[in-house]
C-alpha cells in the first residue's frame, strides 16, 4: 500500500498530476483545489488513497489529511466513484462539504456533474451522522450570528441523534445539550453539535 508519495512534479492536467518520486512517474488523480497549489517542477508531497481493482490501479492524491478524510467519506457512499468524488471537492471545501450533508442540502450536489437527485440524496442521508462529517463541519467558517437561529427543540433533538451516533450515553448528552443551551447564545444545528463535542471533549465523565 502507498500512503504518501514525495518527489518532483513534472506534468498536470485537469484531475491528475505526473509525480517523479526516485525515477518512477506516479500518474495521481487530484482535485482541482489541490493541483491548485502544486507548482510545475516543484517539490510536492501527497497523501495518497490508493485503490486496486481488476482493471488496475488508481492513485488518488491530497495535500490535506481533510480533504482526504471527505474523499473517503463521499467515496463510500454506493454508487460514487472515485471520479465523481473529487468533482465534488473541486467545487467545494471539504467543510463545506460537511455542512451540506448536515443540513441536508442536496443541491450543492446536484450541481455536480454526474450527480441526479437520488445520488443527491443517497449522499446526505448516508453520512449526516458519520462521525467523519461531524468533524469536518466543525472546521467550516463561522457564520454571522445574524444567521444564526435560536436552538428550538427540532435542532436540539437533531443535534442529540447527531452525537449519540458517536457513541456517547445518551443521559449525559442530554444533560451537556441543556448545559449549552442555557448558555444564551444562538446555535445553528452545526455549531450545536460543534459546542455539544467540545464540552464533551472537556467532560467526558
């Protein structure tokens, strides 16, 4: 197995890089958002996700342990092939990625190549409570607070199903959410979860 691969770059095009590492030519298929920051005859390090089939072999490649985590995550779901997975992550952050699937937005993915309604939605549905996803939507940019909306009792109980996937007892989630509700602030279901995980980080009794 290849986990990373360090060497030369000496050829890219849209969706994969030509990688000399000690005298073998790599071809990896990247994102757009990573080949962005690669510089023609440079040094470039990638974290690769490496799959094998029947007709061969195709390296994936990521400058992000991110982005990688969000290609898996995306790749996992059936019917999303490696290429349609770093589509979506050329046009959108891997955090945006998360929030989407979060919010159960669907036509972010739609706007995709290759990507119909049902994928869509086999995509949100499978991995809105994927511990992966959770993560990655903490890392999103913060919102204005103006955008924000007071945590009613669907959020709240959204944001309780969200972490309990994670494997936490449900009596002391329960009793953290009150904890961060009666803070005063205002909460969107992803900065809920977001302050649920931290308080539990700190307390985990």
């Amino acid at each position: 197995m290849i986990g990373k691969l360090t060497g030369l770059v000496e050829a890219y095009e849209a969706g994969c890089v030509l990688l000399h590492v000690n005298g073998v030519g790599y071809i990896v298929q990247c994102s757009e958002s990573t080949i962005g920051v690669l510089r023609d005859g440079g040094v470039a390090s990638l974290l690769i996700e490496m799959h094998t089939k029947e007709d061969g072999t195709t390296l994936y490649g990521f400058c992000d342990q991110n982005e990688k985590i969000c290609f898996r995550c995306i790749h996992s779901v059936q019917g999303v092939g490696g290429k349609i997975a770093l589509a979506i992550l050329s046009k959108i952050r891997y955090s945006d990625v998360a929030v989407a699937i979060m919010q159960g937005n669907t036509a972010v993915f739609k706007e995709i190549n290759g990507i119909g309604p049902k994928l869509a939605t086999r995509i949100v549905n499978e991995l809105k409570f994927n511990k992966h996803v959770l993560y990655l939507a903490t890392l999103g940019r913060a919102a204005p607070v103006e955008d924000h909306v007071v945590c009613d009792n669907l959020v709240i109980q959204e944001a309780i199903s969200a972490v309990l996937s994670l494997g936490f007892s449900k009596k002391h989630v329960v009793q953290v959410t009150e904890e961060v509700c009666r803070s005063g602030r205002d909460f969107d279901l992803q900065f809920l979860i977001k302050a649920i995980l931290e308080k539990l980080d700190k307390d985990p009794s």
